[in-house]
C-alpha cells in the first residue's frame, strides 16, 4: 500500500465512519456466525496498522498480525501486539493447519494473485477452521482510492467464491456491506469517473473520498447508518453494496 495510504489510514481510523462501520459490522457477522466459538489461534493477515486487533483479541484468543510492511508491524508492536510476521501471503511462516481463523480485511484485492494466497491460507487453516475476508465490490467502480491504495482488482461475489471454492474451501456466507449509503457512493464515485476522463487527468493523490473535511458529528451519523446493516446482514445475503464480506470453511 502507498506511504500515504498507511498515514491516511492511521490518522482516521478511530473516527472515520467508514473504519467505525466495517469494524461494527464485520465483527458482528462474524460473531454470529461464529455463534459462540471462540478460535484459540487467530491470524490477522495484512493487518496494515492494526486496527482490527483489539476486537480479534476480543472475539478469541491469540492474535498473531503478519503484514508486508515492517512500518505496519511496528505500529501493531504498539498496541500491543508483538508477535507480527513479515509476509508477503505467498509463504506463510507458519505450520499447516496452525490457525482456526484468518481474517483478510480489505487486503487480498492488494495481491497479485489472490488464488494463490488463498491456497496458502487454506494450508494454516485447521480443519473446520474459517477465514473472513472484506474485499471492495465491483470493478466498474475502480477509481482514485483504489489507486492510492494499490488495489490490483475490485470483486464481484461470484469472483471471491471461485477464489475459495479452487483452494478447496467450502463458502458459507458471502454478503455484500455498505449497502445503505451505497446509493450515495455510486453517483459520487462515477462522477469522479467522469470528470477524470473528460479532463484526460486523475485525481490528487494527496486527496481521496477518506480525506474529505466532515463534521465529527456527520461521522458519526453515517457510521450508525453502515452498521444498520447487521441485523438484515446476520439473517440473509445482500445482493448489492459498496463492499463485500465472506467467510469459508475448511472442510473437516
């Protein structure tokens, strides 16, 4: 990921309603699935600066972080989680079946080969154990913050179960999220599209739509309305949203 992102990223994630929502939402599908599971190893890969740690650590057990970045491993020392690995997901450092779960928050659309990852993520995984991943939706909508995060690719449900279905993971749910305020992404982003094709230039990479000026309180009000989501979310698949959340099994 770009230096910029990871500052971005580091900055706005307590407040941002964007971090705020997912991190509800994500933690509360997962919980249910999981409905009263607690997975005793935990890996949290491309855990960038760690934001997810801390809710892991409360949903199981041990939370190992492991990230590319040395920069992203050094911020999760500091919150308190000192057992991080460098790793690129090609080679994971760790033993087969070593993991009950992994989760991959909006991190496998930032490699290159994403079926080969996932097949490595299904070697650490213990039999019957599961991996979470978020990913963003539809690559129509591929624009400046992808960018700058250096995403390779956007998903489509379909796509992400191919994914798990040739590492030989059985999919259980694959929902898409951010589904209310998905009318209001849609035209925004497309606009943006447009002005960068009709201008023949890309937008600002110091600026992306994490960096726009918003009251704390509009934050706040826009993360309650991403979380609405959950309790539909626990009971059925959405067909449509700015994101997508899944989880596989591997089989016994």
């Amino acid at each position: 990921m770009d230096a910029k992102a990871y500052s971005q990223f580091l900055e706005l994630e307590r407040d941002h309603w964007w971090f705020r929502g997912r991190r509800s939402v994500y933690f509360g599908l997962l919980s249910h699935h999981l409905r009263g599971q607690r997975p005793q190893r935990v890996l949290d890969l491309g855990c960038g600066m760690g934001g997810f740690l801390e809710g892991l650590s409360e949903l199981g057990g041990e939370v190992f972080p492991s990230d590319i970045s040395i920069e992203s491993l050094d911020r999760c020392r500091e919150r308190g989680f000192p057992d991080g690995v460098a790793s690129s997901g090609y080679s994971l450092p760790y033993r087969d079946a070593s993991f009950d779960l992994v989760c991959m928050f909006d991190a496998i659309e930032h490699i290159p080969d994403d079926e080969r990852v996932m097949r490595e993520v299904a070697r650490v995984l213990k039999p019957g154990g599961r991996i979470f991943v978020s990913v963003p939706a539809y690559q129509f909508l591929y624009a400046n913050n992808d960018r700058v995060a250096q995403h390779e690719r956007r998903y489509t449900r379909g796509r992400l179960a191919r994914v798990f279905r040739q590492a030989g993971l059985t999919v259980e749910r694959n929902t898409h999220s951010n589904i209310f305020l998905f009318p209001v992404i849609l035209p925004a982003v497309l606009a943006i599209k447009l002005l960068e094709t009709i201008t023949g230039k890309e937008a600002d990479s110091n600026h992306t739509n994490l960096s726009w000026p918003i009251p704390r309180f509009v934050h706040s009000i826009f993360a309650g309305i991403f979380a609405a989501e959950l309790p539909f979310s626990k009971r059925f698949d959405w067909p449509v949203g700015h994101s997508i959340a899944a989880i596989a099994k591997r089989p016994e």
